[in-house]
C-alpha cells in the first residue's frame, strides 16, 4: 500500500495513540478510515446541495411543473 507522510499535532498523537481502544488494528486503518468517513461526509454536502438546486429550479419553474404533473398523470397505479 503506497504510504505519505503527513504532520499531525500533539493532541492528534494522543488520539492516534489510541488506535486500539478505538477498535483499530493499527493507527493507518483508523486514519484510512477517518478519510473514508470524511470523503463520505463531503458527498453528501454535494449532493444535499445539488438537490437543493434542483428543488429550487422546481419552484420557480412553472413549465417544469406542467411537465412533470404530465408525466404523473400518466404513471401507472
């Protein structure tokens, strides 16, 4: 596995440090993990935001509103 060295302070030693207690075998697969959790948490943002968008371009659209009632009335049971 490809390895990079990066600067952490004091207090996240201590954290690292306690790798085990946390569950972990090792102090790389707690960061691994932290970075998966916060890659995670940053695609949602994305897509919390792009619906939000969408949401709005909805509301203030009226031929999309016609649009999609159109095609509801058409949806099967």
């Amino acid at each position: 596995m490809p390895q990079v060295k990066i600067n952490v302070n004091e207090k996240q030693i201590q954290f690292l440090n306690k790798y085990q207690t946390y569950g972990f075998k090792d102090k790389s697969s707690l960061v691994r993990k932290a970075i998966d959790h916060f890659k995670k948490e940053l695609e949602i943002k994305k897509l919390k935001k792009s619906a939000e968008l969408y949401s709005e371009s909805y509301r203030i659209d009226s031929e999309l509103k016609e649009l999609t009632n159109s095609a509801l009335s058409e949806w099967p049971e």
